[in-house]
C-alpha cells in the first residue's frame, strides 16, 4: 500500500504564491506517475498537473499553464506544485495521486490514478 501526503496549502492573497509538496511512501516511486487534482466546494474534481515517472512529461489543465509547474524529486520520494499569480478561482482542496506503472507514461484522468491523498486546502483571496 502506498500513503500519499499533501502538505503547503494555506491562505494567500490574489497574486501570491504557494508551493504544495507531496510525500509517497514506497520503494518504487519513481515508478509512479504523480498528478495533483482539485475540488471547489460544490464542484467535481478536476485535472490539475501530472508528471511522468521520470519528470520528462508533464501536463497541464489550461486554466493553470504559465503559472503552475510540477516537479518531483525522486531522491526524496517527492513532487511538487509550484503555483503563481493565484486568483480566488484557484481556491480548492488539491489532492496529490500515484499511479502505478502502466501503458501511458502520464494521465489527466483521475480514474487512473491508484492511491490518494487526504488534501491540503488552498484558499486565494480576493
């Protein structure tokens, strides 16, 4: 069993900047495709960012291109979500997610993703 981590969310003023980190346990996570999700209250859970096994791919929603970047430190068992010039729209509960090796080496889909965590809440204000 993998346990995922979430940490770094807090509250930020419009324009400010946040950096969330995720831990896995597990000897092979640098194996693992990581992505990070959202939830708004009242709204689904939507595709944040993903990074391949090897943090040469990485994949974006649009409403986050140019101000978010993902990485991973695969010494540290470790990804991160590097968000910029925040607007109140990017108020959410981020979960961090790991799949296991499969076909694709990336996925915007949450349905393929294997272990999650609880959350970190970020909330932007106005």
């Amino acid at each position: 069993q993998v346990k995922v981590v979430e940490s770094g969310g807090g509250l930020v003023q419009a324009g400010g900047s946040l950096r969330l980190s995720c831990e896995a346990s597990g000897r092979t996570f640098s194996s693992y495709t990581m992505g990070w999700f959202r939830q708004a209250p009242g709204k689904e859970r939507e595709f944040v960012a993903a990074i391949s096994w090897g943090g040469g791919t990485q994949e974006y929603a649009d409403s986050v291109k140019g101000r978010f970047t993902i990485s991973r430190d695969n010494a540290k068992n470790t990804i991160y979500l590097q968000m910029n010039t925040l607007k109140p729209e990017d108020t959410a509960v981020y979960h961090c997610a790991a799949a296991e090796p499969g076909i694709q080496s990336i996925s915007v889909v949450a349905s393929e993703y294997d272990y999650w965590g609880q959350g970190t809440a970020v909330t932007v204000s106005s």
